[in-house]
C-alpha cells in the first residue's frame, strides 16, 4: 500500500478510526452474543421448569382395559344340589345369580392373567417388550413362591419388565394400582400392567354353603400410562391386622404347615364369618370415600361412577345408601360373576369400559381380608367406544 501517499495526520486519523470501528464491532458482536446467550438461556430456564412442573404433575392414566373369566358356569342351581342352599337365599342374601369356574386341567391363576393381557396388549397396540413394569394382585398364586407376576411375564413373552405380587385380597387390585400408579408418576416407567384375579375354586370348599355361594374365578387388567391430564388423582388406604380372625385359610403358611390332618380338617380353604366383615365392609368403604372425596374438595355429586368391590349385593347397596349416593351411578355385576376377590374392580371397569368417558370422575373403593380397605379417586382417560 502507498501508505507514503498519504498525509500522516490522516494516516493517523484512519488508525484511531479503524480501532474505533473494531471496538464498535467487537462491541456489537459480544452484545449480540450476550442477548443470544440471555434468550437461549431463558429459553432453556423455561424447558427445564416445564420439564419439572411436567413431572410434578406426571399422572398415570388407565389406557386399557380387558377382562377374562373361565367358560363354565356354576349358577345356584347347580348349588342346590351340592349343598342345602336355593336361589332364593343365595339371590336376597348376596345378589349373586352365577359365578364362572376355572376347570381347565393342569391351568393356573397365571393362565387366567396371561389370556388377560394378551387381550390387553391386542386392545391397545403395545407389544409385549414396551411392558416395563407388571405388577399381579392375587391370593391364588400359582404356587406360594415363585410369584405370579413373572410367570405371566413368561408367559405373555414380556422380557423387559420387573414384576412382582400383591397379596390384599379383595383390596389387592386398588393396592396395585396405586402402586403402579407411582412408578409411572416419578417418570421412571411408561408402560405397566396391573392385574386383578382370582382362582377362588381352587380355596373353595365346595361342602360349605357359607363360603361356596359367594366367591367365584376371573378377574381383568388394565394398562396404565404417563398423562399430563387424567388418571389416578389420590388414594386413602388403611388395613387391621386384628381381622385377620374373620377371614383367611387356617393352614398351609409358616404358621401352620400342611399335613393330612389340615387337609382332613379342610383347612387349606377359605374360612369366613360372615357378620363382622359385612359391617366392617360397610364401614370402611363408606368412610374412606368420605374422606377422600373431602381431602380432594369433592362434592358426591362430581363422582361420576362408584365402582365398589363386588363382595355382596346388599354390602353394595348399603355402602350407596349410606353415602346417599344415586344407584345408577354404582357399578354392578356380582350378579354374573359373585366375589372374584381381587378380580371384581378390573371385571367392573372393564364390563362397563363402553359408557366410560374421557374426563368421568370413578372413586374405586375395596374391603378384604387382613382386614385391608379404601378407595382411590381417578380421572379416565378415555371415550369409552373409542
Ligand atoms: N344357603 C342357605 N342358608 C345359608 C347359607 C346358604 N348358602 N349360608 C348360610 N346360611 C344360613 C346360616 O346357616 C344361618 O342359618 P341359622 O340362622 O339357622 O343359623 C342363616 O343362613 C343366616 O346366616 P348368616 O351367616 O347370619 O347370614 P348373613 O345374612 O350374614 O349372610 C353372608 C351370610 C356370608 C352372605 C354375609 O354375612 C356376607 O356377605 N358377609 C360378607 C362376606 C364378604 O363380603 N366376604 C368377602 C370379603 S370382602
């Protein structure tokens, strides 16, 4: 360059310039970089918050639902000429009309479950791999250890998920989906299957008519699924151990080992009386809807269905009728199916899943053996002829 050419004044006019003009440059370019920086950092700020706020209010929906319940059928005619019984007293005392049976040779609890799932797999296109949690309410297990869960994991062909059992009895199913619920709450699980069923024939004994009346097999399985809108909202669960003595099967635990005595004394079958799990039903059904629905600032008239625990008929209309709770609003099929203890909420929620609708509020309430109780308040998720 002929920088000689020039004055040197205006040489050195051009050098104060030309930094000057750098300054400015690397003046506006640093600002552009930092309000570049400011907005991606607010934008990232407001990812991470919404990504937190998500998480806090991460619900696990029910997505789907199916049933299974055995072919044969024991109606009480068929008990009147087991046991001194008619269907007069079997129908004004409990409701129940039949019960479907289990009598498949050499069949299990898990392969009523397993026909359950495949079901429930098919009706909401998952295939068995996205299972990542399965979780199997029973006191019919298949065997006292191994649990049921992984057989029907086995199964199904579920290869990806942890299973395990939940022994509640008649509360078995609300307990499982509460706790499956939670997994799907914390993000940590997407897709898990929660089952309710019963083998009760298999602990029936088919001379008593206090016990062979009431309880029948099945049961049914939903999935449950992350939302940001519907699912289970809250859960109000209690248990007393010291009703123990009403309900349960005097020998074949640790307490009591089987021997040919147990077996000719027919202790490794339900045994139940009757009055004081009735009234403590009532009573525990009745008071742990009340709270919840108060705990959720619920009025009666929100609850768009009741689904009880199909235990009895007339425990059924008392828990309504003390709750004053509208019949039409109460889910009821003990009349085809009697007590299929953790069985009875699934086959309800799936037998009246084609008048369910997307936003209906349902509070499952339960009541069994150990005593266990309570009752969960869940928003669905879903049309029900979708
Ligand atoms: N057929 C005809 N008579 C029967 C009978 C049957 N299947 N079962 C019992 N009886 C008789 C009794 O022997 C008794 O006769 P008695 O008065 O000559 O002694 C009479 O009926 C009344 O018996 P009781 O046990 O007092 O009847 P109940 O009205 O309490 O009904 C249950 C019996 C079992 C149906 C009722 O107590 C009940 O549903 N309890 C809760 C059971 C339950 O829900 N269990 C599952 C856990 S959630």
């Amino acid at each position: 360059m002929c920088n000689e050419n020039i004055p040197k004044i205006t040489r050195i006019k051009f050098n104060i310039s030309f930094k000057f003009l750098c300054l400015d440059i690397k003046f506006v370019i640093k600002s552009y970089l930092a309000a570049f920086y400011d907005e991606w950092c607010k934008k990232l700020v407001i990812i991470i918050a919404k990504y937190y706020l998500a998480m806090g209010n991460l619900k696990a929906a029910i997505t789907g639902v199916a049933k299974y319940v055995p072919e044969t059928l024991l109606t009480n005619a068929d008990l009147e000429k087991i046991v001194d019984t008619s269907d007069e007293w079997i129908t004004s005392r409990t409701g129940i009309k039949q019960r479907h049976i289990f009598k498949e040779e050499g069949k299990a609890t898990s392969d009523m479950a397993t026909r359950m799932v495949e079901n429930l797999l098919k009706k909401t296109n998952t295939s068995a791999d996205e299972i990542d949690l399965l979780i199997c309410a029973t006191i019919t297990p298949d065997m006292t250890f191994p649990d049921t869960a992984n057989t029907i994991c086995s199964k199904v062909g579920i290869s990806n998920a942890f299973a395990f059992d939940i022994n509640a009895a008649c509360s078995g199913f609300l307990f499982a989906l509460t706790t499956g619920a939670k997994f799907v709450e914390s993000g940590s699980h997407k897709k898990v299957v929660v089952i309710g069923v019963d083998f009760m024939s298999s602990i029936i004994d088919y001379t008593d008519r206090t016990t062979c009346v009431i309880f029948g097999d099945g049961g049914g399985a939903v999935l449950l699924e992350p939302n940001e809108e519907y699912g289970i909202e809250d859960s109000i669960f209690k248990g007393d151990g010291d009703g123990r003595q009403y309900l349960h099967m005097k020998a074949g635990g640790s307490l009591k080992r089987p021997t040919l005595a147990t077996i000719e004394d027919k202790e490794h079958f339900v045994f139940q009386d009757g009055r004081p799990v009735f009234k403590a039903a009532v009573k525990g059904m009745t008071t742990t809807f009340n709270s919840l629905l108060e705990r959720n600032e619920i009025g009666h008239d929100d609850v768009d269905w009741l689904v009880p625990h199909q235990a009895n008929m007339r425990i059924i209309n008392s828990v309504a009728d003390m709750l004053d709770f509208p019949k039409e609003k109460v889910m009821v099929n003990i009349q085809n199916y009697g007590n299929t203890t953790a069985g009875t909420l699934p086959l309800c929620l799936a037998d009246y899943e084609s008048q369910l609708k997307k936003g209906d509020k349902l509070v499952l309430t339960a009541f069994g053996g150990g005593f266990t109780w309570g009752s969960t308040l869940l928003t669905w998720a879903y049309d029900g002829d979708e």
